[in-house]
C-alpha cells in the first residue's frame, strides 16, 4: 500500500467515487499527514507520466488552497500532493477577491472539494510591506486588501516589518480576516460550511522547518 496524501495512490488520480467518500475532516488529517511527510523527508514518490492520462478526463481535488505567491511555499510539496489533489488559488498575502471567491466555489460546490485552507507563511513580503505602507504601482492596491489584518493584529513592540512578532501576528490576523471573508461574501461557501459539507480553515507555514500550523 502508499502512503500517498491523495486516496488514490502514487501513480493513480482522485477519482469521483474517491472524492465523494472523503469527509472533510478526513481530508484534513490527508494534509495534516502529508505536511508530516514533508517535513520528515519522506515525500511520496510519483510518477506525474504515469498519473498524466488518468486527469485528462476530469478532476476530483480534495482541497482548495489560498496560498501567497511566495516561492519559498511550494503549496503541492508542503502537503505531499501532486496531480489531482488540490485546487490552487495564489496571490500575494492570500487573501480572496471576487476572482478567487468564484475560483473555491468552482473547486467546492461545483467540483466537489471538501476543504478550503487559507494558508499564510512566515516572513510574507505583502504583509511587511503592508505593515510598512509601501506605495509602488498595482502593489498599493493590492496591498489595501491587508490593511484590515495590520489594524487588527496586536503587540507590545513596534508596529514595523522589523518586529518578527508583529508580522507574525498580521499574518495570523490575515489568515483569520480571509476566511472571514469567504463566510461572509460567499453565500454558496458559507451554507456549504454551516451543512457540514466543507470544512474552512486556516494555517501558517514556517519557512524554516517547513511545517504548516493549523490555526484554531
Ligand atoms: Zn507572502
């Protein structure tokens, strides 16, 4: 037997059938033990040749994930995933617009994945520069959407990029203001949620270990 992340196996693809037994729960415990893997070193060994032919067809992923851009955070390796598995949504300091809202009610209630992560990561260069009001071209609008995080998080040090506390505790505070708002602009999401059909939760990566800390 694998110890492939995905129900499926090493060589094989989320099937439908597969997909509907998952309960979201168990899919988290599927992230949860693949990110183990990946920071032990033992990621699963796949053959993407192999698995190529059996996606044409459709798709049938577990999980959704809002990730940040950064290329420290390889959102498949971190959870031991490969084709099939997850739906990726990436922006820089993950948060959701109307686009990436449209995106997970696409994996969820049309494709039938069972859980959203909103992942956010260790030293985010969007939540620093939020953190430190950087104004340059398009980043001034995009960076607006962190302003809300950088109100709301809290510390006894200084307000700055400086203070690895802080950013950590914006990152923290972001994560939560994303997920609250997939519940409140996403009717379809949120009912999805209160049925027990999805699971929304949120998680931090650390760079330097690799591991990814479920929030709550
Ligand atoms: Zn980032």
């Amino acid at each position: 037997m694998t110890t492939s992340a995905n129900a499926a196996g090493s060589d094989a693809v989320l099937t439908q059938e597969q997909q509907a037994a998952l309960l979201p729960g168990e899919v988290i415990e599927r992230l949860r033990a693949g990110n183990e893997r990946y920071v032990a070193g033992s990621l699963t060994s796949r053959n993407h040749l192999a698995q190529l032919p059996a996606a044409v067809s459709g798709q049938y992923p577990m999980a959704a994930v809002v990730s940040c851009v950064d290329s420290r955070v390889p959102v498949e390796s971190i959870f031991d995933c490969g084709i099939g598995d997850l739906f990726v949504a990436r922006v820089a300091g993950n948060f959701v617009n109307v686009d990436i809202l449209g995106s997970l009610e696409f994996a969820c209630h049309v494709s039938g994945s069972k859980v959203i992560v909103v992942l956010g990561h260790e030293s985010c260069g969007a939540v620093k520069s939020a953190i430190d009001g950087v104004e340059l071209g398009n980043i001034t609008e995009m960076l607006s959407k962190i302003t809300r995080a950088v109100d709301a998080a809290e510390t006894t040090g200084e307000r700055a990029s400086g203070n690895a506390d802080f950013v950590a505790a914006v990152t923290e505070a972001n994560v939560r203001n994303t997920i609250e708002r997939i519940r409140t602009e996403s009717p379809i999401l949120a009912e999805m949620e209160s049925d027990g059909q999805i699971q929304i939760v949120g998680a931090v990566y650390e760079l330097r270990t690799g591991n990814v800390a479920f929030i709550d």
